[in-house]
C-alpha cells in the first residue's frame, strides 16, 4: 500500500510508482494530510465524491481546503480554499469542471476547478446541509437538511421549489431517482414520498414497513436503473424495495456483529444494465461489506476494527471505492482486485430448489441471512414444514447439454431461442449476455500488463489516418490497438485492425478489458485462417463465401464475374468492417447478437446473404465505382430480412461447401492468460517486422539527415532573414533619417517664418510702446504743466495775496501817518474808518482803490480842522524809526518775490522750450 501525505503542497503525484492492484486488501493509495508548520497536525478530510467519469474525485477537510484527484492522470490540485468545513460535496454538474460544496455557515457555492474561481452562491438553509443531490441531466440539485430541502435550478443558480416540513417529523434524506424525473423523499417517521420533479406531484407512497420487522430508516440507496431502494438503520435488518410494484420484497438479515448501518450503496457494474446486484453496507464497527441481494452471499469487505471507515462513495462505472477512515485520511480502493476471488469458480451444477409454502408469505418469510461463502435459503416458519428435493446431475445426459451450459446460469439454446422469437437480445441484458456468451475471462492482470507496454509505436499517429472527433474515443482506440499488438506482432502490421475494432471500441469505451477481450475472442473465433494468406486477403475465406454463392445465387455471381468484380470486392469491405459502415448502431447490435449465438461460420454466411437479399441493385450496377461505393455505405436493407436469409443458408447449404466443416468450434479465452496467436505466416511476419524495422531505421537515419539540413537550411534562412531584417532596418533607418532632415528643415523654415513673423511683431510693439511712451510722456508733460500751472496760479494768488498785504501795510503806514498828525479824539475815529475800510476791502477785494482813496481824502477832509499837524513836526521819533523799519522789510519782501516770480517764469520758458523740440526727435 502506497502512502501519500498531501503536506503545503498545492499539486502533484498522487503515487511515484505505478500501483499493484492485486494487493489483498485492493488498496491502491493511502491519501493523508499533514500540515509541516512548527506544530504540525493532521487535517481530517470530511466529505468525498467522484465525477461523472468516475476517473476523478475531489475531497474535501475540515479547513475548508478541497483537493481534486485525477487517478487516470495521477495527479492532485488544490482548487479552492474557503477557509470553513465542507458539510457535502458533488462533482457530477453538467459543466464537467463545476462542482458544488455545502459549507459549515449553511451556504452553497459552486466553483470551477480549471479558472479556480466562483461561479456562484447560493443561500436559503438554516442549518448545516448534509446532502447534495445531482439530476441525472446535471441540470437541478437538492440540497438537503435537517428542516428544509430545496430544488435549485444549475443553470441560473435560482431556488425553484422548497420543502417545508413540520419540526417533529424531520428529513432523513432527499434525492433523485437515477434515469428518471423522480424525487424521493424520505422522513424520520419512515414515510417515503415519490415526487414528480417538474410539477412536484404527488406520485404515490410505499406502505409502512411491517410491524415484526420495523426499523427507523437512517440511510437509503437505489439501483442505477432505479428499481430497488434499500434502506437501513439501528438495526442489522435491512430492508429491499422495488419501486416499481411499491412493495417491501425481501428483508436481509446481517451478521450478528452488525448492529447499525451508517450507509449504503450499490456497486455498479458494467453488464448488469443497471440492475445492480452488490450492496455496500457500512455498520457501526467502520467495516463496509459488500453482499449480493439476490443470493444474500457475503462477497468481500474493506475497513477493519483497527482502521475504520467514517464514509465510502463508488465511481460510477464501479473501478474505485473511495473512503474517508476514521483517522481523517482518504482510501482508494481497487474493485477489480477486491473482486478476483468472487470471478474464480463457476456456481455448482448441483442446486437445491425449494417449495414455497402454500399460506401467504410473512415478513419473517422475506428474511434472508447473510453467510459468507453459500446461499442461504428462507428461514422456516415455525409449525410449518417445507418439502426440498435435490436435483442430481445427469452423468449420463448428453454431451450437447453440457456444451450449451454458460457462465452465471444461462443456457446458450435457451439464449437462442429466446434469439429467434424476439430477433434480438434485450438492450438491458445485451452485454451481461454477451459475456456469457463469449465466457470473457476478464484477466486483468494480464490485461494490465499488455497496457503497461504503452502505446505501440505503430499506432503512434492513429490520429493522422483516422481523425475521430472524441478524443477518449482516439485514446481508448489507441490503447485497444497497442494491446493486441503487443498480444500478437502480427496485429501491429494488420491494416484493417482499426476498422475491425472500432466499433466495439465505441461500444465498450468504459471498459476497456472487456473491449480488449471481445475483440481478442472475435479474432480467435470468428476470424480463423483470416491470417493464413497475410498479408494479402483470406483467399481461402473468400472462397468459401464465393462458393456459397455460386450455389444460392449463379446470377449474382455471374454478374460479377461480368464487370470483373471479385470477392475481395463484394465480400472483404464486409468482413473487414464487421459490417459497421453498412448498418446503424441498432441493426449492428441485432446482427451481433446473432453471430455471437451461433457457430463462427455464421459471419460468413451472413456475408453471403447481404449479397443475396441486395441482388436487385447489384444487378443494376454496372461501374466498378458504383459496386465500391454500395459496399462501403449503408443501403436500404432491412437486416431482419439478412438474418433469415442467413438461417435459411445455415440450413440449406451443402456439407462440402458449407463454412462449418472448415472452421473449428468456439473456443473460450483461457483464464489467467491470453492463449498465443500465431496463426499466420510467421516467416512474412517476420520478414516483415525486419523489413519494416530496417525501413523504420533507415527512416530514422534519413530524417536526422532531413533533420540537419532542415537545421542547416533553417539556420541559413535564419541568417537570410536577419539580414533581410538588417536591411530592411538599415534602409528604414536611411528614411526615417531622411524623413527626419526633411521634418529639420521645415522645422527651421517654420522657425524662420515665425522669427520674421515675432520680428513684425516685435516693431508692432516698438512703435505701439514708443506711441504709449509718447502718449504717456505727453500726459507726465501735460500733468506737470498742469502743475506747474496751477504753482504758477498759486504763486500769482500768493504775489496778489503779498502785494494785497503789502498794499494794506502800506495804506496802514499812510493811515498811521495820518493818525499821527490827528489828534487823540480824530485818531481813534480815523482808525476806526481805517479798519472798517480794511475790512471791506479784505471782503470785497474787487473794488476800486479810486473810490477807496477819495474817501480817504473825503475823509481826511472830514476830520476835525484842529488836529491838523505836520507829520515830520508831530510824529514821535519811535514811530518813525518803526516805520521805516518796516518800509525798508516791504520792499526787500516785494523783492523776493518779484525775483521768484523771474525765475519762475524762465523755468516755464525752458520747460516750453524742451517740449516743443521733443516732436522733432521723436519724428527723427
């Protein structure tokens, strides 16, 4: 058993070296998950499920990391972390890389495993959801849990329906029924309701279980085909449903040591249609052993008491079994080893057959014992007595009888005549009939080890020649091929091998080892002496159908005798293609079931009556290319009518000619190892294989010499196409270099025009600042004229204001020279004239000084006579002396200012003088 501990890492090898699955306890890996920090602990994975190929799971753990496991590919990835436990996991939607996960805060998300990003959210439950189940077109999903189940639709990820229920009855589980459009709904009082899913009607209710054997159902699984339900609780009892006449059938009883069922689930298989017939049964001591339902025989088991399992899930096609143990790591088991055992032995020709019991069957006459190795018949009710007779074997009986015995109870005349009345085996049981027929061995040892050799280097570019759109399909037709090849060299140089396998390959395109070993059987058996004549056609063959034809039909052959059409023509393309390019999938199938039941002479007489019963055509054809083209495409034929042709050829063909007398019996592929198959010329094989290896190694040589001057040539191309580069780098350099001179010189042009143009403007701007210069000059000019103006006005106020005071002064002297000579009384009154008239003329300033002096002469007049003196006599000394004083200050007074006045205006004369010049400059 190989271990693998998932540790930080986000990818990688699930197993470094290949695993043996014949290993007793069929354990293919042990997956466990360590974290390595400094305190390292083992993270427990909670919930597995596999995808809808079954080659892929993805598992979850109680962090919330979920992994996904591909076993075809070996390798795992870490697709998602979202950081809280998984409650429930599915992986099989309709968009194979989504996969949803119920999480511990009660939602659901959907996520992409490729883009690794979320594609969607769903919210709705109230408590934790501990089922997810997916509609078998991927389309709708349940989700269930402890109060509700809810119906979403995976396209737009919407809530459609819910399910409400009362809180004292609660949900156990809610799920689709396989193959159909049905709910089933089951509660924890055991009422089961079967729903239809679009309209969420009502269908109908399985009765209550009966009272003697009544348990409280805890677990429940169906059948593929959705016939059976069994269902399972505290108990060791378990209960089997067939749904369709919705009625309890059979009660089985598990061993003693089983005292509760914590799950179940049906193994598939490949051949039983559905109708599957094993039934895991996981118990409470964490041992799931699976049993067979109709013989109540114990088959195998996983898990034990020291390593218990916590839950299982099985692959759709029934390879793996995969189960979470109760110390957290993840198991994957190996079907195919678990069940060699069960393959070995065929059942005993001795069986004992019971009477039933006349009365009405009770419960405890459905109860059924599981032994481990033998049937266990019904328990015996008690005062009742059952009448057994045992069948002895005829050791005398005809040979023929002990021929026609099959695998698993069938009878090969049985087979066919049941062939006969209904012209075809039914679609349910075709395979598990075919197997018997064939009596497959199904050696998967030996089949491993011929797929160990890889693919065939024949079958290395299959594509190439047979482009097929599916590539699983390409891939599972490649391994076929290399297969049989590495069976028998003489396959790897058969041209036709592919056309031949093909459709069996699309027909068991899920199991490989049976497609390897129907096809392996059809070549032993009804491909005799094919190879005798290799590597040209089986001459000898096709003879045999010629002649049979010349006996049944002279016309037809003679026809083509006519147009030179020969049997490897009419008959080969038939046989090399099993007919797969003349008939449809359902009428390949209905031939097949023919000659799979009958001799191997059978194909070849079918051969002959496709031709028979398409004479009419035939006949009309007269081209070679028409005859090529009938043969190589379907016709409108009706195969019923072949088969009974070939019967009635079968019949009444002669002995010497019939196919019968030179081919041998069936015979069965041996167990354990694929017989050796050298019926062909093994000397033109082997001249071929040398001839061919001495091709392929001068192949070899001549595609390394191809190699190297394809390398040489490739690097003188290289080297040609540098310096094509180079210079057509070089020369786009030389234009941009010139194209930037050209962008230089209409740059300085631009520059120049706008140099001429900022020049233009500069003068603009001269003149404009002269032209203000000016305008401003002559307003400064202006403005200092006018204040020098307005100086000179106030000077001319101030001189008239002076001469006024000086005038006044001196009218003041006069009068005070007057006043002098007057006497006391005429002196006071004289002044006061004198004031009076100051004061008028201070106020009036604008009048005549004639008027004013001639009435100071009136006035003089009018003074007293008596006090007229002479001034010089009767002025006083100090008078005088004051009065020239100030005499003498009046005029040095009017002095200054008329010498001010002067110089003033010489100023203005030379400020006049310099503005009038100016303009002459200026205009200069």
């Amino acid at each position: 058993m190989q271990s693998t501990d998932l540790g930080n890492k986000e990818s990688g090898k699930i197993w470094h070296r290949k695993p043996s699955p014949a290993t007793r306890d069929g354990i293919i890996v042990n997956i466990i998950h360590n974290t390595s920090d400094y305190h390292p602990k083992v993270l427990r994975f909670l919930n597995v499920a596999f995808d809808g190929t079954g080659d892929c799971l993805i598992a979850g753990d109680h962090q919330g990391n979920i992994y996904v496991f591909d076993l075809y590919g070996n390798r795992f990835n870490l697709v998602q972390r979202t950081a809280q436990a998984c409650t429930a996991l599915a992986f099989n939607l309709r968009r194979k890389s989504e996969f949803l996960v119920a999480l511990a805060d009660y939602s659901i998300k959907c996520f992409d495993t490729v883009t690794k990003e979320l594609v969607s959210w769903m919210r709705g439950h109230e408590s934790s959801v501990f089922s997810i189940s997916v509609h078998a077109s991927g389309k709708y999903a349940i989700t269930t849990s402890s109060d509700t189940a809810q119906l979403w639709d995976l396209d737009t990820f919407q809530r459609k329906r819910k399910l409400n229920i009362r809180q004292s009855v609660g949900i156990q589980k809610v799920f689709f029924l396989p193959l159909s459009n049905t709910i089933l709904s089951c509660f924890k009082d055991n009422s089961i309701f079967a729903w239809e899913c679009d309209t969420l009607f009502c269908k109908y209710q399985l009765p209550a279980p009966p009272e003697s054997s009544s348990i409280l159902y805890k677990v429940f699984a169906v059948t593929r085909d959705g016939r059976i339900l069994a269902a399972g609780g505290k108990s060791n009892h378990l209960h089997l449903w067939c749904l369709e006449a919705r009625q309890l059938f059979r009660i089985i009883q598990m061993p003693t040591k089983v005292r509760a069922i914590r799950h179940l689930e049906f193994l598939p298989d490949s051949f039983d249609a559905g109708s599957n017939q094993v039934l895991g049964v996981l118990s409470q001591d964490g041992i799931m052993r699976f049993i067979n339902i109709q013989t109540c025989k114990l088959l195998f088991e996983i898990g034990s008491l020291d390593e218990g399992i916590s839950s299982s899930v099985i692959s759709p096609h029934g390879r793996y079994i995969a189960s979470i143990m109760e110390n957290g790591s993840l198991n994957v088991y190996s079907v195919q080893a678990l069940t060699q055992e069960i393959n070995k032995p065929p059942l005993p020709l001795v069986k004992v057959i019971e009477d039933l019991p006349k009365k009405k069957l009770s419960s405890s006459d459905l109860k059924m014992k599981v032994t481990s190795g033998r049937v266990q018949q019904p328990a015996k009710p008690r005062g009742s007595k059952i009448q057994t007779r045992i069948l002895k074997q005829d050791l005398t009986g005809d040979f023929e009888s002990k021929k026609n015995e099959l695998p698993d109870g069938l009878n090969k005349k049985r087979l066919q005549i049941l062939l006969k009345g209904y012209g075809e085996y039914p679609t349910k049981y075709r395979m598990f009939i075919w197997r018997s027929l064939l009596q497959l061995p199904e050696n998967h040892t030996a089949f491993s080890s011929l797929i160990d050799k890889g693919t065939h280097v024949t079958f290395l570019n299959l594509q190439k020649k047979y482009p097929i759109k599916s590539r699983k399909l390409l891939r599972v037709l490649q391994r076929t091929l290399s297969a049989l090849a590495h069976w028998s060299v003489i396959f790897s140089d058969t041209p036709y091998l592919p056309l031949l396998a093909f459709p069996f390959v699309k027909l068991f395109q899920n199991n490989q080892l049976i497609c390897f070993e129907v096809i392996a059987t059809l070549i032993i058996n009804w491909c005799q002496h094919w190879f005798e004549y290799f590597p040209n056609p089986p001459i000898n063959i096709l003879s045999m159908i010629e002649n049979v034809l010349a006996f049944h039909d002279k016309e037809l052959l003679q026809h083509f005798i006519d147009h030179d059409i020969t049997s490897q023509l009419y008959a080969w393309p038939l046989l090399e293609t099993v007919f797969s390019e003349v008939l449809t999938r359902e009428e390949w199938l209905k031939l097949f079931d023919n000659i799979f039941s009958n001799h191997p002479s059978f194909l070849l007489m079918t051969v002959a009556a496709y031709n028979i019963c398409s004479r009419v055509p035939l006949l009309n054809c007269n081209l070679k290319d028409d005859f090529e083209f009938f043969f190589h495409h379907r016709n409108n034929l009706d195969i019923n009518v072949v088969i009974r042709q070939v019967y009635h050829l079968m019949e009444t063909t002669p002995t010497d000619i019939h196919p019968d007398s030179m081919l041998n019996v069936f015979v069965a592929l041996t167990k354990g190892q694929y017989p050796v198959f050298n019926q062909y010329p093994k000397f033109i094989v082997d001249y071929q294989t040398q001839e061919r290896e001495r091709i392929r190694n001068d192949e070899l040589d001549y595609l390394r010499e191809r190699q190297t001057v394809e390398d040489m040539q490739a690097e003188v191309d290289q080297q040609r196409v540098e310096d094509e580069a180079w210079y057509q780098k070089q020369e786009l350099l030389r234009k941009a270099e010139e194209t930037r001179r050209e962008m230089l010189l209409q740059e300085e042009e631009k520059i120049i025009q706008q140099r001429q143009r900022l020049a233009a403007v500069k003068r603009e701007l001269q003149v404009k600042e002269m032209h203000l210069q000016d305008a401003a000059r002559r307003r400064f000019l202006k403005l200092q004229q006018d204040q020098q103006e307005m100086e000179l006005r106030r000077l001319d106020d101030e001189i008239g204001r002076k001469w006024k005071e000086a005038e006044g002064k001196e009218f003041c002297l006069r009068s005070a020279k007057k006043a002098s000579a007057l006497s006391d009384a005429s002196r006071k009154w004289f002044l006061k004239q004198e004031i009076n008239a100051a004061v008028e003329h201070a106020e009036n300033p604008c009048h005549k000084e004639e008027p004013r002096f001639q009435n100071e002469q009136e006035d003089a007049s009018c003074l007293p006579r008596t006090s007229h003196l002479n001034d010089s006599s009767e002025m006083h000394p100090s008078t005088q002396i004051s009065l020239n004083r100030r005499a003498v200050e009046w005029d040095t007074t009017e002095q200054n200012l008329i010498q001010k006045v002067r110089n003033l205006r010489q100023r203005l004369t030379a400020q006049a003088r310099h503005r009038c010049q100016t303009p002459h400059l200026l205009a200069a």
